[in-house]
C-alpha cells in the first residue's frame, strides 16, 4: 500500500508505508487511519472514475483531494484520440456481426431446412449493426431465429 505524507497540506513524501517505518509491524491489511492520523499520512490512490469512452487517466504529481491523495488525473481524450477509440470499436462490433452472419451463411442455401424469409430477416438486421444510432457504443444485435427465451428461474 502507497501512503503519502502530509505536510501544511501539501504532499511531501509518497512510498510503501513499509518502507517509510521500517522498524513498525503492521497487520497484513497494513496501518489503520489511527495510524495513518498520527503521523500526518494518507492513503494513495491510483485509480480515478473515468469514462473510458472519452478520457483517459495520466500520471499526475501527487495531490490531495477530498480525503485522498492521487497519483493519477482525468484527462479528455484528444479528437484523434476519440476517433481512433470509436474506430476500434466500430471494427469490433463488425466483427462480431460479420461473425454471426457467417454462422449462419448455410441458412440461405435453397435445400436448408429452415424459414429463409426469418432467417433474412434477421441477416439484414445484422447488416444494418451500422446504422443504430447508438453505434459503435449502444449497439443492440438482434436476436437470432433459433433463440428462445426461457422462463424466470428455469434451469438449461
């Protein structure tokens, strides 16, 4: 665990707090905020909520806010940034989509033993993944043919 040392509010040191009282023993959990209190010491935090969608998190000189100190800090992703992300995304929803229309390729074959007009149905939703409005982020597939729903608390 990171502790920093506090000083008139500002953070002046921040390592393991093994290191930092070498000559304590600490339960496994480490030292409690009694502990941490008296010797003017916060734990630190290395992880900020973020959207990952559209920010990023970056190291960032230690600071305090609110009850913790952050070695990390929120930063909105750069136009290229964004683009290159929702890219990716839109790559991989393709691709699962492109996945499961060829599944069920053998669907359209003239001697295929199911209703082709569903089953068409159902690949043009597949195909038309890209023009949701939601897309590449809220994309919701369609649901094949084949599936049934299973009642509440039923066992498959």
């Amino acid at each position: 665990m990171l502790i920093a040392q506090i000083k008139d509010g500002v953070v002046t040191n921040v390592a393991d707090y093994r290191s930092m009282f070498t000559n304590t023993s600490f339960p496994a959990s480490g030292p409690n905020q009694s502990f941490l209190d008296t010797f003017n010491c916060m734990r630190v935090t290395v992880f900020k909520p973020y959207d990952s969608k559209t920010e990023q998190l970056v190291p960032a000189t230690p600071y305090i806010e609110g009850n913790q100190v952050f070695t990390v800090a929120v930063e909105p992703l750069s136009e290229e940034e964004l683009q290159a992300k929702s890219n990716s995304q839109a790559a991989q929803v393709r691709k699962q989509r492109d996945d499961l229309l060829a599944a069920c390729d053998w669907t359209q074959l003239s001697d295929a033993p199911v209703d082709r007009e569903v089953w068409a149905t159902y690949r043009q939703a597949l195909r038309d993944i890209s023009n949701q409005d939601g897309f590449p982020w809220e994309v919701v597939f369609p649901k094949d043919p084949n599936y049934v729903e299973q009642p509440e608390g039923s066992i498959v």
